[in-house]
C-alpha cells in the first residue's frame, strides 16, 4: 500500500475500538455515556450510526472473513460480561454469553478469531467459583456453538490451534483433535504471501526471517506488529509508528506520535491514532 495517503475520520476524546470488515471500518465508543457502534464505507464518508448498545463495550474484533464482529460488553450494573456475534447488514445477532452465566474478567479481555473464521476465543475471564484464568472458545460452524474452556490467556491462533499463557508458562490447544500440544511461547507474523516471518521470543526478542534466509534481528523491540501488505510492516511501541520494508534495517520516517488501531485484510488500508485524531491510511 502507497505509505500513506490519510483521510481524517473521527475526532473524539474518548479512546475508539475499531476493525475492519472486509472494507468497511467499524468502531466503538462512548459518547454522552452511550457506547455507540457505527461503520464507514470509505475514507471521507460520514459514519454511520449501527446501533447505540446497551454494555460498555471493551473489546471488538472483526471476523477474517468480514462479515460479523465480535463484541465484548460489560452490563451497566456491575463487572459481568457479555458476548455477541453481529452481522451489520443488515444488523443482526447471536448472544454467546448472557451476563446471568455469572463470567466476570480478570484483566482486559481479548477477542481473538481462528484464520479461517471458524472459532471465536474470548480470553480474560474469571469463573464466580474458579481461581483460574480461562478462555472460552465457541466454534461458529455448528448450531448451537460448540464451546469449549482452556485455561490460560489466548496469546495467537497458528492455524486452527490456540496458543495461551499460563503465567510464564506456555501451551496450546489443538482445536481439531481437542487435546493440548506443545507450544514454544514464539509468537510468529507471516507476510501475506508467506515470504517473511517476524518472531517474537518470550524474552521479547523480536526477529524476521525471510524465505531461504536466516533470521535477523528488528531495529527496534515493538509492543505490536502488523503487516502493511507484504513488503511492509507496522511497529507500534505505544509511543511512535515506525514503518520497515522486509529487509528489516530500513526504517521509514517515523510518523509521529502514533497508533495502529486496526489494519484492513492484506493491509491494503489502515486507521491510525495520530497527533489526537483518527485518520485511514490507504
């Protein structure tokens, strides 16, 4: 994608919660002390109001496939959780999770889809009678959703099997064959046409790998990485934007202060916080 052609998209105090479905961006946020959803179809076009929801909403992902978003909510009377699966046109949904399940979270959750689409993991919720961190898993395929719990926090799906931390401890759960597996704790980011991988060591080591090529070490140590198609990549230290080409030591100007909010499929567009407002990059 050209880096960057911006169109300014929202200005708002509050921090927004975005994604992509297919080309259209999608974000949360709290206006008035309503949680609001809307969606805009391109850069330059005004919102679109889908619906004002009733939970403060604290997490949303897109699936891959485009077509629905997951969103995470807390009830207005206390800290028990509910999830739902909506389709935005028209919008529709499906309640996997009522807050009278009695879930509440432990930290902020995370919301994470398997490649294909076909799983939804829900990560960072508590038991009323558990001790432990759970993830609970709802495979979307089938009607009712199948669901099953794993314990740990959900760190990245590798095909279909979930890896998860469990403390300074790692594992994984095959989710075809339902039983545990090993896991290195190395979480991996492959370009889009499968040329490069970036690696991120548990010890925060962050290295790219080409094809044919051995690993060598990033410039910098970011705290998230996206692809921007399949030459570039986005890392993001919480503090400023840094643009690379796969070659790993060549750095783009920085582009100020910075946020990767969300990346659309391939990276062919991108919303950024930046210098206090919302702008999409294509």
């Amino acid at each position: 994608m050209p880096l960057f052609t911006s169109t300014r998209v929202l200005d708002v105090e509050e921090p927004i919660r975005g994604g992509f479905v297919g080309t259209t961006f999608v974000a949360s946020w709290q206006e008035d002390g309503k949680d609001l959803l809307a969606r805009w179809s391109a850069p330059g076009a005004a919102p679109e109001l889908v619906t004002p929801l009733g939970p403060r909403i604290v997490a949303l992902a897109p699936s891959p496939a485009g077509a629905q978003v997951a969103l995470a909510g807390i009830e207005a009377s206390g800290e028990r959780v509910e999830l739902l699966v909506a389709a935005l046109a028209p919008p529709s949904g499906l309640r996997l999770i009522q807050p009278s399940a009695g879930l509440v979270l432990e930290k902020e959750p995370r919301l994470l889809w398997s490649g294909g689409g076909r799983r939804l993991a829900f990560g960072g919720l508590l038991g009323t009678s558990a001790d432990h961190v759970l993830t609970m898993v709802f495979d979307l395929s089938t009607s009712p959703p199948r669901t099953s719990v794993v314990f740990g926090r959900p760190a990245q799906w590798q095909g279909e099997t979930l890896c998860v931390s469990l403390g300074e401890a790692f594992s994984a759960w095959d989710a075809e064959e339902d039983r545990e597996v090993a896991w290195d704790g190395v979480l991996r980011f492959v370009a889009p046409d499968g040329a490069a991988t970036v690696a991120v060591a548990p010890d925060g080591a962050v290295t790219i790998a080409a094809a044919g090529e051995s690993a060598r070490p990033l410039v910098s140590a970011p705290s998230s990485i996206a692809w921007l198609g399949p030459h570039h990549l986005a890392t993001d230290d919480g503090r400023a934007l840094d643009v690379l080409t796969r070659r790993a030591d060549d750095v783009l100007p920085r582009r100020g202060r910075a946020r990767l909010i969300a990346l659309a499929e391939r990276g062919t567009a991108g919303v950024f916080e930046q210098d206090g407002a919302y702008v999409w990059a294509t």
